[in-house]
C-alpha cells in the first residue's frame, strides 16, 4: 500500500511539473515572433530608408499600433492582415522584444 501511494505521489509531482514548465512563458518567443517582421522592418527592427523602424519605439505605442492595424483602425496596405494573426499576449512580446532592441 506504501509503495502504491510513493508511485502515486511520484507521478502526481511529475504531472504537476511538467504543467508547470508547460505554462513558463517561452524567453525567446517575442524574439522568434519578431523575426517575421524582419522582411519589412529590418533585423531586430532596423529598418531601411522608406520603412518604418520599430527597434527602440515605445512598447506601448506598438502595441497600440499592432492592434490598431489587427481591428482596421489604422490604414495598411498588409499589416490588417498579419496583425490578425497574433493574440494579444504575442503582440506584447513582440512589442517588449522590439522596444529593447537599440536603434540606429
């Protein structure tokens, strides 16, 4: 009956473990999501002349303006559309990701 009970225990802490890793928040993903943006707006945000750069702009502008362009209250040419793609909490680390960045 011990050894059952040790066994259950064991396999409840390594459940409960692994829900908890699973639910840490990716440290690279505002990083890896920003990437996309990387065509348009340069590496890391730095843009070239005729191209808004987002490296070093205020998180909460972009932000704002990512989910201006997600609800069609801001104009664009494509941004509505990749906009939609992301949830809130993807957007914030984008935005956290390109703030950070030092622009040039």
């Amino acid at each position: 009956m011990a050894r059952l009970l040790l066994a259950f225990g064991f396999a409840s802490a390594a459940a409960l473990a692994s829900e908890v890793l699973a639910q840490r928040a990716d440290p690279n993903l505002g990083r890896n999501l920003a990437a996309a943006c990387a065509s348009c707006h340069g590496t890391n945000g730095v843009s070239q002349p005729g191209m808004p750069s987002l490296a070093g702009m205020e998180r909460s502008t972009l932000t704002q303006r990512m989910q201006d362009f997600r609800a069609g209250k801001r104009p664009a040419t494509i941004m509505h559309q990749i906009a939609k793609g992301y949830t809130d909490e993807q957007i914030e680390a984008i935005a956290a990701y390109l703030s950070a960045q030092k622009a040039r």
